[in-house]
C-alpha cells in the first residue's frame, strides 16, 4: 500500500530527518493518550504523514502562512481526482516536450501563476480556477530548480526552470493517500498563534517554523514574503512557553543549531530555559569547503523528557 508522504518539495522539509524526530516522540502518543497533532509551520508535512498513519490520532490542525501551499493542501484534501486529471495533463505535456519547449511551459505557468495571484482564496477549493492554482504549484515545485518557493518583493513567484529530465509532477497514489490522511485535518491559512484554540491536553503540537540562519548569506524566510526574525522567534519562544505553562499538550519544535558557527552563540538555550533540548543529526554537511564539512546539527526543544523507546507503535 502506498505510504503518504510529502507530495511537495520544501526547503527544510522533514522527510530525512524522520527517523530522529520519531525518537523524540513522547510516550503518550505510543500509549494512545494524545488524540490531537497540530503542525502550524506545515510545510510539506512529513512528521503529519508519519505521525496519523502510526498512531490512533483522532483530529489534526494544520496551517501555514503560504497561502498557496494552504490552498493546495486544501485541493489535495477535497478534489484529490480533479487534481490528478490536471497534473496528469501537465505530467504529459513535460514528458513529450525537448528542454527548450520544458523550458517555455514552465515559464508561461509561472507566468500565469504569477498574474493570477489575486484568485488566491480558500472559500471555495471546488472552483476550476483553485483546482488549477494547485497544479500549477505543484508543476512548479517539482520542475522549478530545487524545489525552492520564493517571492520577490512584488510577491512574484521567481525561482528558475530546474532542468529535469523526469519529474515526478503527477503521482496519483501518493496524492489519493495523501487525500486520506488529510480527512481528518483542518486547514487552515493562519500565523501559527491561531492554534491556540486547538491546543489542549490530548494534543503533540509541533513547530518547524523558518530556522534562524546560521550566517548572513544562509537567511532563507522569503517562502511566505515576510521575514521570520530573531523578534519573531522570541515570540515564538513566548507563545511555546504560554502553551506549556497552560495545558497539558505534548510541545515540540525544530530549529537550526548556532552552535555549528559560533560555540558561544547560546540564543535558543537562553530563549527556552527550563525545557529540554536536545542535538540531532541533520545528514547533511555544513559546507562543500573541505575546511568546513562536516555534520551539521540541529536543534529540538521540547516540553516533556526524552524517553529512549521502540519506533514501533504502542498498539
């Protein structure tokens, strides 16, 4: 049986580092205890996937401030075969093409996805036009060079054509799946502090909001067309710290590792004292200079202890 997973590229998308999150999971999800998740830095939303096909989670509550990305979720959830008879065409019309006619198909749909941002809306997901707003995000992240999704300071979709010989646009399986797992789930296009009312005792709320950069050139927040900044993860580390200080919910977050550049640069451990912390693996290297590489690390705060256990589920 097909698994669901991310049907989108994104940048610090959690598909690789599953396996460790997994082993921070708390121990009421494997008893059946936690009936709730909640993920408001969605993304492509892997830990989600992983997390409702594993364990008896009852309701999930999941937002981000992309609007697109919302509306495609949103698309994914309530017009699964509509979107696969779009993606279908796009998959064709790409596989039959040279690169240079590739080329001008991603151009003319960025184009168009560009000049009708303002049909953005999520009042309406069985409108033609937002079923077709979605597969144009779609055949833009996994034609566009690296998955990237960046606005300019016009809000324009910008990221270059990729250049792939065989993308996967159209994956009837994984999105049908996808549309499966996503039943149980509201969605919605919020800040993350509109998940406060969702929150309560029976909830894992995990956070994966834009990381804080390591160095001034590695700043990549433009996803969304506002920048998340060291004042905005202050608030973050407020609102995280409310949330445990008021309910009993299961709290979890994600974030870079300063200390991969700067050993004394100690803002996260100063911002959520009182909670535990913990380094992980991110697999990948922190530099292709030979002088630099190496294994960068990154970081997960929690509300709860870690307690060392099996990945297999509790029931």
């Amino acid at each position: 049986m097909q698994q669901a997973k991310p049907f989108i590229k994104w940048v610090g998308g959690k598909s690789q580092l599953l396996p460790q999150l997994e082993k921070y999971l708390p121990k009421e999800l494997h008893q059946g205890e936690i009936k709730r998740y909640i993920e408001p830095f969605v993304g492509g939303g892997a830990l989600f996937f992983a997390t409702v096909q594993r364990f008896k989670i009852s309701s999930a509550y999941l937002s981000d401030l992309n609007a697109d990305l919302i509306l495609t979720y949103q698309v994914v959830q309530q017009q699964a075969e509509r979107l696969i008879e779009r993606l279908d065409f796009y998959q064709k019309t790409y596989d039959s093409q040279t690169e240079a006619q590739r080329k001008a198909l991603f151009l003319e749909v960025r184009k168009k996805f560009n000049e009708q941002r303002h049909l953005i809306s999520t009042g309406d997901i069985k409108s033609d036009k937002q079923v077709e707003r979605a597969a144009q995000f779609i055949f833009l992240n996994k034609t566009c060079y690296n998955g990237l999704f960046r606005l300019n300071a016009k809000g324009e979709f910008n990221v270059p054509f990729g250049k792939y010989k065989r993308p996967a646009i159209c994956n009837p399986a994984l999105i049908l799946r996808a549309s499966e797992c996503l039943q149980l789930a509201e969605i919605r296009h919020a800040d993350y502090k509109a998940c406060r009312s969702w929150v309560n005792d029976a909830s894992l709320v995990y956070f994966d909001p834009p990381y804080r950069p390591l160095s001034p050139t590695a700043n990549f927040t433009t996803y969304t067309g506002h920048e998340f900044t060291d004042e905005q993860q202050k608030e973050l580390a407020a609102f995280f710290r409310d949330l445990a200080c008021r309910t009993k919910a299961k709290l979890m977050l994600s974030n870079s590792d300063p200390k991969n550049m700067d050993p004394d640069d100690h803002f996260f451990e100063q911002l959520y004292a009182g909670f535990h912390l913990f380094r992980v693996a991110a697999g990948r290297a922190i530099n292709s200079k030979g002088s630099k590489r190496g294994k960068i690390s990154e970081l997960l705060i929690t509300n709860y202890a870690y307690e060392p256990r099996s990945l297999e589920p509790h029931f």
